[in-house]
C-alpha cells in the first residue's frame, strides 16, 4: 500500500466518522428542550411566559388598527402594534440565541471529551 492509498483510505474513514455525527445532530424540538435545561432555564421560562402576553397583545393592537375609523386611532393603534411586534421580535430573537449557545455548548463538551480521549489513546 503505497502512500496515496493510505491517506486516501484515512480520509474515507475520517468521512465516515463526520456522517456518524451529522446523524446525530439534533432536530428543533431536541434544541428547544435542551435550552430549558441549561443554567438559563429560568430565564427562558420567563421570557416565554412573557412572550404569550405580547403576543395577544399584538393581535389585539393589529385587529384595533384595521378597524380604526380616524387618523388619532391609526396613529396611536400602529405606534402600538410596531412597539409590540419589536418587543415579540426581540424576545424570539433572545429564545433563538440561547438555543444556539446551548446547542454551541454542547458541541464544544462533546468535542473536549473528544479530545480527552484521544490524548489518553497517544499517551498509551
């Protein structure tokens, strides 16, 4: 087996190993419960709890701006719905965010523990 065969046939194996971990990647709803269970648990609770009442509210300002029947209660009704969606916008924005440092965490713990073990095998 001449060098090229060599590299070749460890480069297959390396594409092996990286279609093993791809399989395993998570789906949303893994992502999702796994951000519920990192050290900002409670903050992700309450930024979704908060969520709910922003919502309704947004609906409710979008409903009374299209039902408006004067300039003060389109200007008024508008300015709200556009402070509301910001506030929703913002706080999906942050829910999104954590659940990528969690799944970034994650990703790092794995390959620390990767690491590990491969100098246990080179120390051995």
């Amino acid at each position: 087996m001449n060098l090229d065969e060599k590299i070749k046939a460890e480069l297959e194996s390396e594409a092996n190993e990286i279609d093993k971990i791809l399989i395993d990647d998570q789906s949303l709803f893994d992502m999702v419960k796994g951000s519920f269970r990192g050290g900002m648990k409670r903050w992700m609770i309450a930024v979704n709890v908060v969520i709910l009442p922003v919502s309704v509210v947004m609906v409710w300002t979008g409903y009374r701006f299209f039902t408006s029947d004067n300039l003060d209660g389109y200007t008024y009704w508008g300015v709200c719905l556009l402070l509301s969606a910001y506030a929703q916008i913002a706080m999906k924005q942050w829910v999104w965010m954590e659940m990528g440092r969690t799944s970034l965490m994650r990703e790092i713990k794995r390959v620390e523990v990767e690491v590990s073990r491969l100098s246990e095998q080179l120390k051995t």
